[in-house]
C-alpha cells in the first residue's frame, strides 16, 4: 500500500520550518545582496524561486548518479531554454505543440512538478504552457531580522598591478604622479562584505494538486523525489554565507481524495512557532513550537512528519541575585 505522502492521486498541503543562523537564506539582487525583508514589519523572506532552484539542484546532483530517464532538470544553469525545446523535436519526434508538451513532461523532472512556460523560440519548434500541480510560497521569518553587512579583509589583490605596486613600493616623499610608499601599503589588503542575518526561522508552506499531476505525469516516485530533495537540499548547496541553513520542520498533510476535504489554511495554520521572551531569538529553542500531530484533524486527512523538529528542552529558572 503507497504511503499517503506518496500518493499522486491524493491532494497535499505541507509546511516547513527553515533555520537561519550567520546565514543570507536569499539575497536580493536589488539590495546589493542583502537578505531580503519586507520593509514594513521587518521580516525575512525567502522565495519561491529560491526554494526550487535548491530542489532542482538537489535533484539534478541526485541523478547525476542515479541516471534515472525522466529526472532531468528543464531550467539548468548553462541550458538555454530554446535548446530544451529543440530537443522534444528532434529527440522525441514531437510533431506539434501537444507532442513537444507531453515529451517535455515525460523527461524533465521540474516541468511535471512545477510546470514551466515553454512559449519561446521558433514558433514551430515551441512546446506551450505546463501547469504544475507542486506550488510553493514565499518562507517568511516568525519575527524580524536584522540583516548586517559584515566587512571583511582579503590579502590578496586583485590586479596584477597593485601587486607589482606593492611588491616594488615607490620611495615615500615622490612627487607628482608617484604614490607614497604609506598610500601603497593600504593595497597590501582589500575589503570585501558578507551579507547574513544573526537568526530567523522562516516558515513556509506548499500545495501539491491530484488534478493537475494527471495532467503532466507525476509518479509515487516523483513524489518520493521531490519529498527526498526538498529535505536533502541544504546539505549540498552550501556556501560561505549559508552554511548555517537548516530544514527544521516538514509536515505533510495528505488529503483523503483528489480535491482536498477542508482549505488547505486549516492545515498549515496548526504549526505554529512561537517566541518565548522578549529577548530576540538565537536558536529554534527560543521558540515554543506546535505539534500538529497533537491536534483533532479533519475527517480524511492524515499526517506525515518528514522532518521533525528537536524536541524543545525545558529551561531552568535562574534564581535572582540575593
């Protein structure tokens, strides 16, 4: 019997709880890099685009050993998009635009479960437009954060010339254009920066509709993948400025039939995380965090943890200075 979470046939609803420590969970190109927030309440957000470039990663690392067909990744760095299309054509033998979809469906991974606008390129060589039945939103911290813009200091320069520079310094004293020995000593570092936020745990969740996974093909073993990746996909995507991103939390509400029982907002809105304190938070024990598993749910839905969070230790009461 295929496990609820695995079931294509079924609707799914989830939620995930993502750490963020000394981290930039996503920079935003249009803040010179800066964690992004929102900038009336302060808070993190992390989005939707972010997220699937980390499961599509994750995915293609996975089936760069596995070799399975029907695991490629449609939107791939060093991949034109007009070349993927090409290939329905020529490698698939597609005919029209219906054909090309179908191909497109059956061999990339992420246009079955994300969908993708395949609209571009020569006319006669274009595969339409794929609904995705996975949605995902935008992860958005539990409470402010304070993104920072640290300085940091690089030995090395980076032209050829300052290094000459530095290792023929001018005699201190030169006039005209000749730089002081003091001025070319500064060249011996350069600055840089990193953007990061102290902490945030930012919650987010998803939808995974019956209907439309008909539509483009989705498999138990897709789901299985897809469940796979996105619990997997900090562990190979770090770098300098995220080695402190962790999935803390995922739950997997799985309804009953293809259409769902109750809004999916009933759901999601069972796990909860909340600050103990006033004092801002520095770690997931900061926070008290629901159990929706403890919870009465709705007639036909069931619940899969994937990723359970530690539990929360109790912490001891510090007596006042006498």
């Amino acid at each position: 019997m295929t496990d609820p979470h695995l079931d294509p046939q079924r609707k799914h609803d989830f939620v995930l709880l993502i750490e963020a420590l000394d981290s930039n969970p996503n920079g935003d190109p249009d803040n010179g890099g800066l964690p992004r927030t929102d900038v009336v309440t302060g808070q993190g957000l992390i989005t939707d685009v972010a997220i699937k470039r980390k499961i599509r990663n994750t995915v293609a690392l996975f089936n760069s050993e596995e070799r399975r067909p029907g695991y490629e990744i449609y939107v791939e760095a060093g991949t034109a998009l007009n070349a993927q299309h090409e290939r329905a054509y020529v490698e698939g033998g597609a005919t029209a635009k219906d054909s090309a979809q179908r191909w497109m469906c059956q061999n990339f991974f992420d246009v079955r479960m994300f969908g993708a606008v395949m609209t571009t390129g020569k006319r006669e060589r274009r595969a339409g437009r794929v609904q995705g039945p996975v949605q995902l939103g935008f992860a958005r911290s539990i409470d402010p954060v304070t993104p920072l813009d640290i300085g940091i200091t690089r030995v090395t320069p980076t032209r050829e010339e300052d290094l000459a520079a530095w290792n023929n310094p001018r005699p201190e004293g030169e006039s005209g254009k000749d730089k002081g020995k003091k001025e070319v000593n500064a060249k011996e570092t350069e600055m840089g920066s990193k953007h990061i936020v102290p902490y945030g745990l930012y919650r987010g969740s998803g939808h995974f509709s019956a209907p439309l996974a008909a539509k483009t093909g989705v498999t138990s073993d897709d789901l299985a993948m897809f469940w796979r990746a996105l619990t997997l996909m900090f562990e190979h995507d770090r770098a300098a400025a995220r080695t402190g991103l962790t999935l803390r939390a995922l739950h997997v509400f799985s309804h009953d039939d293809a259409f769902g029982r109750v809004p999916a907002h009933t759901l999601t809105d069972l796990v909860t995380a909340t600050l103990r304190g006033t004092t801002p938070a520095r770690s997931i024990t900061d926070y008290d965090l629901s159990d929706p598993a403890t919870a009465a749910l709705p007639n036909g839905v069931v619940l899969t943890t994937l990723v359970q969070p530690a539990a929360t230790p109790v912490r001891p009461t510090i007596p006042a200075p006498a």
